[in-house]
C-alpha cells in the first residue's frame, strides 16, 4: 500500500467539531493519529474510560479509507463493522451512539456540471480477521452511522479550510441544531452537499453524504447550553 498524504485541513475540521459540540455541553476528547491497536482499544474502553452516565456519545473519525472502512496511521485497514461491533458493547445499549466518519470510501470521484476553481481542494482515499462475536443482538440498538461520501467515491477536503462535509455537519448543527431534530438535520446536511462543486486539476468533483446505519430508539435534539441556562433561571 502507497504512504497516504498528510491530511492537510484536518485541524479546521477538529476545531470546527469542538466549537460545536462544546456548544450544546458535550464534554471533547480528542485523540490523534491513533494506530489500528489504539484506535480499537479507544473505542471499546468508552465505558471504563468515561462511565455510561450520559444520554448520547458522537465518535467523529477523521482519516484516509477505503471502501468499506478507514485507515489508521500505521496503515492498517479498520472496517465500518469492526468500528460498529466495537461501540456497540452491552454497557452502552441505551445510549444514542452517533459516528459521523470523514474519510474516502474508494477512488471514484463524483462528477459535477458547473465548474468553480478551487486550488485547494484534495481527497480522502487511496481483511477484517478478528471481528467480535456478539452473543446479545441487543447491543446493536440506538446507533447511527453517518458516512462523508456513499461507498465507493472519493471525499472532498479543502487543505485550509476543512472538509466539505465535516464543516457542513458543524454549519448545519450551529445553525439549526437547537432548532430542529437530529435526523432533520442531517437531512439538511444531506441536502446541502448536494449542492457542493468544486475541482481538482481540471476535473469537475461533487460528493453526497450518506447514512450507513439508523437503528436509533427515536429522533432526538441537541440542546445549546446557552439556552438550557436560561430555562433554568425563567
């Protein structure tokens, strides 16, 4: 396997995510440049690590990928199944598990029709062995996966300002997410980047997000800490 590229863009986006997240209370812990070992060890300690006393957990993976999975920093391929079968343990069955993943799902660009420069524009791209065994279907429950790119095409990053999708997620959720739902908002999110067009070298790109997974309880809303203060002082 070719040496992936640094992902030059990646701090806007982990600054991006933190602003908003930290907006509606949550508490940010970010980790970078995890190995294979390390990234799975991460995910399966959550409840060792940080207890089970909230309501919702978001997994943001920013990374290089391949269709069907992503890339550590060690070069090693981790599949969207291992990352689901490893957060959806027992311990955290009734909490809402949101992973958004920014990462290539193959080498395919999306084309688009109407051409607008941008020089800074990149992408996201170049087996599975120990898979868990689950005994108990239920901790599969209440998780959603949101994908950048459908399977097999390319993501788009911007090498200053960010990913497309990534400051589409934070847009999007600044913007409406003490307004509307969850799901209503990645319905937005969906629908704006359709809407995105760019190039790269003289080929004219577009990217549309995906959900992969939608197996939560109900829909739910984000709340902006700012208003819960209020409330409680009316």
């Amino acid at each position: 396997m070719s040496k992936c590229e640094a992902r030059f863009g990646t701090n806007a986006d982990c600054i991006s995510l933190s602003k908003t997240f930290q907006a509606f209370g949550f508490k940010i812990y970010q980790l970078e440049n995890l190995k294979k070992t390390e990234m799975i060890d991460k995910i399966k300690n959550i409840p060792n690590e940080h207890g089970i006393s909230y309501d919702c957990l978001f997994l943001c993976i920013l990374s290089h990928g391949y269709k069907g999975g992503i890339i550590t920093s060690d070069e090693k391929e981790v599949s969207l199944e291992m990352i689901e079968r490893t957060l959806c343990c027992m311990e955290l069955k009734n909490i809402i598990k949101i992973v958004i993943i920014q990462a290539c799902q193959g080498k395919t660009c999306g084309s688009i029709y109407i051409q607008k420069d941008s020089n800074y524009l990149t992408t996201d791209g170049i087996c599975d062995p120990s898979i868990p065994v689950s005994e108990d279907i239920r901790q599969f429950e209440n998780f959603f996966m949101f994908m950048s790119t459908i399977q097999g095409f390319v993501s788009i990053r911007h090498k200053e300002e960010g990913s497309w999708f990534i400051q589409e997620v934070c847009k999007i959720f600044q913007t409406y997410g003490s307004q509307i739902t969850f799901l209503e908002c990645v319905r937005e999110i969906m629908t704006s980047m359709r809407k995105k067009q760019g190039t790269i070298g003289k080929s004219q790109v577009a990217q549309l997000s995906e959900i992969r997974q939608d197996r939560l309880y109900s829909d739910f809303q984000l709340k902006n800490i700012v208003e819960r203060k209020e409330k409680e002082y009316d």
